[in-house]
C-alpha cells in the first residue's frame, strides 16, 4: 500500500499539464482542424453552421427552443438592434420528472413531448419563426435541416440519429395542429452563443459551451463552423477516465467533453476517491458514497470548492477543474493559432458561469500561453437568444 503523499503527487502530475504540454496540444488540436476543414478523418467534425456574424441591426420578434440539456427553454426573444435583446417570456421544463425521462425515450415520445409544450406557450392566431438550438452534434442539410449525427451526454432516445430532427419537430406541432409556427433554422448552441455575442461586439469569433457539455465553434472565412470539440480524442487518458469513458453510453467518443464538462468531471472526482477508499488512504470521512455511479455531481464539486476547507477532496476537485480549463484553454489556443490574430471568445455553461474560480483560472491560463491581449466573457443565455438571432437571419431562406 503506497502512502497519501505519493497518491497525491502521482495525481497532481496527472491532472495538471506544463504550458509546453498545453501548446502541444493546442498544435495537434490545430491539425485535427485542418484534417476535418479539408475533408480528412479527424476527430473534429467541423460542421459548417450556413451562418455568418448578425450585423446587429436584426429586429424583430422570434421564438427559440433552446434543447440539449436536462432542462429545455422555450423563449420569446426580441431582437432589437443596436445590439439590444430582451427575452419578453419564457418557460423552462425538466426533461425527466417523476414518473417520466424522455432522454430515454423514443423519438415521437419526445418530439410530441416538445411540440405539446411549444403549443402551450404561444398565442394560436399569431405566427411564429422558430430557432432551435440543438445542443448535439448534426448535419446540416439547409438552414432548417439537421440530421442527428450522434447523441452525447448520455441522451439514448430512440429513433432519431440519422434523422432530420426539424422534420421530427414538424410533424409533432403539425399534428397538435401547430401550423403558425415556421422552423426557420436549427443550430447549435455553441453557434447561438456565438451569435449573441457577435451581435453585439463583431470581433467576437470564437463561441463555446462549458456545460453539462463542451464544445466550441469559430468563424472560418466568414462561416461559423460547429467544431464539436468535446469528440477532440488526441489525448492521454487517466486510468480513471479510462473507467468512465468505457461505462459511458457511448465509448470511445467525446474523450476531451468526458475529461472537462460537467456532466463528467464529479464522476472523476469519484472515481478517484473511491480508488483511495479502497487503498485505505482516506482519513477524513466524507458524506458520499464513493462505490456508487455518479453519486457525486460536478455541482457538489461546486459547492466543495467554494467552502475551501483544507482536505484531500478539495484538492481532489481542484485538480480535476484545473486539468478541465487546461484543456479547454489549449484548445482555444488552438483556435486562435490557427486564425493566426487575436479576437474575443464567448462563453456560456453551467461549469464557466458557476463553478468557483473557473472562468478566472481560464483567463489565467489563457494569458500565460497565448501573447496578444483577448476578452474572454460571459454570455450568458446565449444559446437561447442565439436561437431568435438565427431564425432572424433565416427566415426568408
Ligand atoms: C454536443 C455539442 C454541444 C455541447 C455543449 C456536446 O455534447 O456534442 O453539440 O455543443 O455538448 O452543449
């Protein structure tokens, strides 16, 4: 049995990369890109989003269904100019409750789920345009069509990979005899995110979502491009992201979202402390059961760091934030390598805008391994808002 100190040591050297080892990964994360740009198996999948930046000037009244977490939003957005959004009205609803879970479920299951929602949200003798963020990795085959390439996060419902899902939608409202509302377009949210804050400040190029999930688009030569960064898979996994990747619903995908989003990142933590419970290294007893699956959640990891207490499961949770933002932060660095100028990144997710510290050590780290000066910020909703910004810019497509 080996003792605390060398577990911990072993650990940090695990979970937290030198700058040189960032920069190596934000080269070869550079070469996925130009794999996937030029056609090329990558791990990247650089979906183009058929949008460019708002001018700002959009106006008008849109209707956003933000999907692809465990809550969805439907929002009534008003775009204003000048770079001025409100939401007028809004409803947020769980995806599983007591008695139901339609992230396991079958595609009409949750699309007649969905279109009963939409209908009991809006006016029936109005017309609506309707964005759809759609926080999932899918083709696009015109600005409304979007085939579902893959679930994440550990969605399993049935019956809609390989499917348009604007057609899934469709159908739904059009038997609940929804046919005032107009599918202008679907994106993802790290496009709305984009979206959001390029209308209001145009040298934002980069969006990304530090959520539940993670992923990042960036404007290559005037097109957002949805990379689908969280499948980044150049990579070395820990013994215990190797646990976690292989008892996931889908294996060996997502590797860099499974190593730093917050679906993810409490399950790490305890796999590690389990593993030390095991080895009998833990002295302190905590109120968790270390032996059961995603007992501990990346919210209580939350609620551990802000308390700061001087114990091994702080420490624990700091290592696995820390090895979270470096990866992302090299990623980024990526990005802006391959740009080859400096522009500002957008951020909306759970994990940035809640998790203590984390969009501080981000900007921390971004500043000790890229040299130009960058605005790194908050945008929050952006996935939502994002949505009535691109049903705008569609909906005479
Ligand atoms: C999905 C992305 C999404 C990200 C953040 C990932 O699991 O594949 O499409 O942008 O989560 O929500």
């Amino acid at each position: 049995m080996g003792s605390l100190k060398s577990f911990m040591d072993q650990l940090t050297y695990q979970f937290s990369l030198s700058n040189q080892e960032l920069k190596e990964i934000a080269q070869s994360f550079g070469e996925e890109m130009a794999k996937g740009l030029g056609g090329q198996p990558s791990s990247l999948k650089m979906l183009p989003s058929y949008l460019a930046n708002p001018t700002g000037k959009e106006k008008g009244s849109f209707l956003a269904l933000d999907f692809g977490g465990t809550n969805v939003r439907i929002l009534l957005v008003e775009l204003l100019g000048e770079g001025k959004i409100t939401v007028t009205k809004q409803k947020s609803f769980p995806l599983a409750g007591e008695g139901y879970n339609y992230m396991v479920s079958t595609a009409k299951e949750l699309f007649d789920f969905l279109a009963q929602q939409i209908t009991q949200f809006i006016d029936q003798d109005k017309t609506y345009y309707l964005g759809h963020t759609f926080s999932f990795p899918f083709r696009l085959e015109g600005v409304n069509k979007g085939i579902l390439l893959n679930w994440t996060k550990e969605f399993d419902v049935s019956g809609v990979e390989g499917q348009d899902v604007m057609e899934l939608l469709h159908h739904s409202l059009a038997q609940k005899g929804a046919d005032n509302v107009i599918l202008a377009a679907i994106l993802n949210d790290t496009v709305g995110t984009q979206l959001t804050a390029a209308y209001q400040d145009p040298q934002c190029q980069i969006g990304s979502i530090i959520g539940t999930g993670h992923n990042t688009c960036y404007l290559e030569k005037g097109i957002i491009i949805n990379m689908e960064s969280g499948n980044f898979n150049k990579l070395s996994l820990t013994r215990y992201d190797q646990i976690l990747n292989k008892d996931s619903e889908e294996p060996d995908s997502q590797w860099l979202e499974k190593m730093a989003s917050g679906r993810y990142l409490g399950e790490i933590v305890r796999l590690i402390m389990k593993e030390m419970e095991e080895q009998g290294l833990l002295r302190e007893s905590y109120p968790y059961h270390w032996t059961e699956k995603y007992s501990f959640s990346s919210a209580q990891m939350s609620q551990i760091l802000s308390k700061k207490e001087e114990n091994i499961l702080t420490q624990v949770c700091a290592l696995v934030r820390l090895r979270s933002i470096q990866l992302i932060a090299a990623t980024y660095l990526g990005i802006l390598e391959h740009l080859g100028n400096p522009v500002n990144i957008a951020i909306d997710g759970s994990l940035y805008e809640k998790m203590p510290d984390y969009a501080y050590l981000l900007q921390q780290t971004m500043q000790e391994i890229y040299p130009n000066p960058i605005t790194i910020k908050l945008t929050k909703d952006g996935s939502g808002m994002g949505a009535a910004i691109a049903a705008a810019l569609c909906q005479n497509k």
